[in-house]
C-alpha cells in the first residue's frame, strides 16, 4: 500500500485541465531538482520531500490525511527522463509510470500520473526552514525539516 502512495509521491517530478506552462523533462528537472517542496494529493494524502540530481527522492508521507507520518526514501535512478517525460521506477510495481506537469506559478506546480488526470498532486516549494515560500490555507502538520538531506 505504502509503495502505491510512494508512486503518487515520485510525482514530486510530477491536470486537469492544465492550470498553466506544461513542463518538459528539462524545465521540470530545472524547477524541482535540490528543492524542498509539500504536497497534497486528491486523496488526502499529503506530504513532504526533495528530488535530487541522481533520481533519488527523500521525505514524507501521511496517507489519506490520517495516521502517522512514513518516512520515504527512493533509491538513486528512481526518476528518470525518458525523451520528454519524467518516468519512476519502482520494484514494488510493474510498470513504470510517467507524470505530466504543470506549473501553476514560480513555486508550484500540479503532477499527475500520464493518462490520469484526477490523479494529481499538487506542490508548493518550502524555503529552507521548511516554511512555505507562498501563504497556504491551512498548516502543514508534518515537519519537513525533520526530513531533510543535504544537497549532493
């Protein structure tokens, strides 16, 4: 189950219909790489993590907006770009999904699994005391300092 959910949050490399500027492999390995950011998905689950130079990805996740916070690391090679899409791959599954996204303004963006469109989440980038950089309706309740790595 927990891997299921660890899909929705590779979309951190990851609408209906597109809020603005789509962005390719290039422009969102630009815009997300080394980046903090949190996430809410359309199930509830929520929340944060950072997307390193290598495909690796390290944060948190509170699934359906209930229960504890899991921690969640994904190996180097994890996301890939594959000509214009960014892809994941995860043992835990047999396929290898690709995500659409699109930036709705200079710090968030929506990602969705390709083919899904109300599969989303959407982001917002923290700065570097875990604080959103852009007001957010209500607080965040997982603490994403605690789930910080520095950046290689």
């Amino acid at each position: 189950m927990i891997a299921r959910y660890a899909t929705l949050f590779v979309v951190l490399i990851s609408a209906a219909p597109a809020l603005g500027e789509s962005l390719d492999a290039d422009a969102a390995r630009r815009f997300v790489i080394g980046k903090q950011f949190a996430f809410t998905c359309f199930d509830g689950s929520r929340g944060v993590g950072r997307v390193f130079a290598d495909g690796s990805v390290i944060g948190a996740i509170q699934v359906r907006d209930s229960g504890p916070a899991h921690s969640v690391w994904l190996p180097a090679g994890t996301l890939k770009v594959k000509g214009d899409a960014v892809c994941a791959s995860l043992s835990s599954i047999p396929i290898e999904p690709c995500f659409e996204l699109d930036k709705i303004d200079d710090q968030s963006f929506r990602g969705s699994i390709s083919g899904m469109d109300s599969r989303y989440c959407e982001f917002t980038q923290l700065s570097d005391d875990g604080a959103p950089r852009r007001h957010r309706a209500g607080p965040l309740s997982l603490d994403p300092t605690r789930w910080r790595r520095a950046t290689p």
